[in-house]
C-alpha cells in the first residue's frame, strides 16, 4: 500500500483551518516505495546488475570470424527472418559501411502459419519491419535471454493489428515468437547488445520466405500477396544495395528510403494513417531495386506462364522448425489450434509513390499491387 500522509488540522482565525503533513516522514516512505515499484531495466547500463548470460563474451571462432571479414565487434547488425525455410541471419557492418552476412541460425521453433500476425492469441509470428531498441532487450527472460520484436509497429497499429511480447528468444518454445535454442539466443543476444553500444537501435526484417520469385509464384493465390509483395520492395532495396533501408509509414504502407525532391524546403513527414507526402525514392537505391525488380519479373512471368504448382494457403500445421531440429525435438510442430485466419485479411491500397522526375514510381513499383 502507498504510504499515508499524516495529516493535522491547525485551528485558525475565522474558523479555517490549516493543513500541515509530516513531510519529512512522507517523503521517506514515498521514495520507498517509488523504488519497489520501478521495473527491472531490461538492458541496464550496469553490467554487475545482469545475469551472466547477457554480458557472456561472443565465442572465439566468432570473433575471429568478424576479423576475418573486418566487421568491427561494435558496429551495427541487421537481423533477417524467414519463417518457411526456418532461418535467421545476422548482418553485419563491415569497414566499407555495408552489411555483409555474418551467420545464419537454424530457428528451432516458430508458430502459427505463413502471413502476418493479426490479433492477439491467433498464435502467429509477426511479419514487418521491426527497430530494436535497448529497452526491447530482455536479459531476465524466463526462456533464458529474448529481444522483443517490437510488434505493433507503426504500420501494424495503422493497420489495427493487434498482440504484445512477440519476441525472439531462447526455449525452443514458441506461441507467436521467434524461438532458438538457449546456445543461438546467447551468441544472437550477444552480436545485438554489442551493436547497440553508441547507437539507439537495429533493424529487424521478417519475412514468410525468401522472397524469390520460384516462392512468390508458389504462392501466387494466397491472399497475403499483396502484403509481401509490399515487403519485397524493401527486401530488394537491402539486397541490391547491403545498405539497411529507411522505412516510413505512411496511407497504411511502408514506404523505403523517402527522401524530399528536390529543392523541397520542407522535411518530410509521415503520418502511418495520412495521405503520404510527395517524395522521392533515393535514385541511388531506387536505380539498382529498379534492376532487381525487372530482373524478377522476368522470371516470375516465366514461371505463372509455365503453371508451376501453386502451395496451400493454410498448412494445417501449427508453425515449423528447422529440418536440423527435427530429431532432437520430435512432436514440437503439431496440427494447428487456430482455424484459416487468411480470408479476412485487410486490403492494402495502392503506393503513391513519385520519381525525381515528377513520375509516379508506382508506374513501375505499382505493378506488384
């Protein structure tokens, strides 16, 4: 219970009387009890206060190996996550500033189905684009180390989606999450809090799969394709360019490396609900995404025009693991608990995004929608 304040009534003139607290006294209690109720800083700046799993050193073939490719121990990582092939990679900055792949984790456990998570309790692993910030950074998980993913984010929210605590974590155990074995969580959980040394965040992608276009055709008729279609632009701008993308919201879409046009005397704003302002795609990166995107299209035509054969929409199956985990944890991936959620999936407008020159870009990123 909070403390109480004493409390005396001083008789006064006129019948008025005067209230006075024991201040001293109160104050004692007060902080006292302020202190019993402040949180457990997740990722505090006092290593002597954590557990020792989360200030464990990166293991000695790892650091050799970030040595070998001259990525400093504390420059920036990007996560990548792929759901149907059940990998994670970690990126690393190295000494030119772009990110080169590290390593990829077997991931031993995650739930639900292919597609974004939508509400809480449907048992499905967010899909986006996530910042990492220290606070997300649980070094006293009860699934022995867990970077949130930070779901909602701003397009989540735009888009009424709903959950909490959707994480990354240890356990091999996993209801919405991203779940590794204690050992991948530790030297995962290690590479990030090391990058976060000096900077205010990393980024996370999650994808379905490998957005390819042998996978994209695959999954030609389900009605998440929009979605991931909207996901690739920002696949392809990481890919073409081993730069992390800026990502802004903006009309319920994500919106990659926006810049203002030229001699615009106004900053950019987004608003994750509102109309997006005019901008324009970086030319640099828009140029070599551009090149990709063709490049894909081409081979994606090929593909519908060959009729290869279509996947499920609904696996039945309650998530996956990686082929490597499959004898070690037998009966992890059951029948699915929810039933088919894809049939009420929100409709995502059109991009309007414009060119250097004044050009709607969704002339030739429009073709994915």
């Amino acid at each position: 219970m909070p403390p109480t304040t004493v409390i005396e009534k001083v008789p006064r003139a006129g019948g008025i009387a005067m209230i006075r607290a024991t201040a001293v006294r109160a104050l004692v209690l007060a902080a006292a009890f302020v202190a019993a109720l402040t949180p457990v800083t997740c990722f505090g700046e006092n290593s002597n206060q954590l557990p020792a799993r989360a200030t464990k050193e990166l293991p000695p073939e790892l650091l050799s190996l970030l040595q070998q490719r001259n990525m400093p121990k504390h420059s920036p990582i990007l996560v990548r996550i792929f759901k149907e092939e059940a990998e994670l990679e970690v990126w690393k900055q190295d000494t030119t500033g772009h990110f080169e792949l590290l390593k990829t984790f077997p991931i031993c456990r995650w739930s639900g189905d292919l597609g974004p998570k939508l509400y809480e309790g449907d048992r499905q692993a967010p899909e986006g684009f996530y910042t990492i910030t220290p606070e997300l950074m649980n070094p006293n998980s009860n699934f022995y180390l867990a970077i949130n993913t930070g779901f909602p984010n701003s397009f989540d929210k735009a888009n009424d989606r709903h959950g909490s605590a959707l994480m990354i974590h240890g356990d091999c155990s996993s209801s919405g999450c991203y779940a590794m074995t204690d050992e991948q969580i530790g030297e995962i959980y290690s590479l990030a809090r090391d990058s976060l040394r000096g900077r205010p965040s990393f980024q996370v992608q999650i994808y379905p799969f490998r957005l390819t276009p042998p996978n994209l055709a695959r999954h030609r008729t389900n009605p998440n394709l929009t979605f991931w279609k909207l996901l690739k632009i920002g696949n392809d701008h990481f890919e073409a360019t081993h730069l992390e993308p800026k990502v802004d919201v903006c009309n319920r879409l994500y919106v990659f490396d926006a810049q203002p046009p030229p001699n615009s005397p106004n900053p950019l704003v987004f608003n994750p609900t509102g109309k997006c302002p005019t901008f324009v795609v970086n030319p640099k990166i828009a140029r070599r995404a551009l090149e990709k995107l063709r490049t894909d299209e081409v081979e994606y035509a090929q593909l519908l025009e060959d009729n290869v054969p279509t996947a499920p929409i609904y696996s039945g199956l309650d998530g996956g693991m990686n082929n490597v985990f499959l004898a070690r944890f037998p009966g992890r991936v059951l029948l699915a608990q929810a039933q088919p959620y894809a049939s009420y999936l929100p409709q995502l407008p059109p991009i309007p995004w414009v060119d250097n020159d004044g050009s709607l870009t969704s002339k030739w990123f429009g073709a994915l929608f």
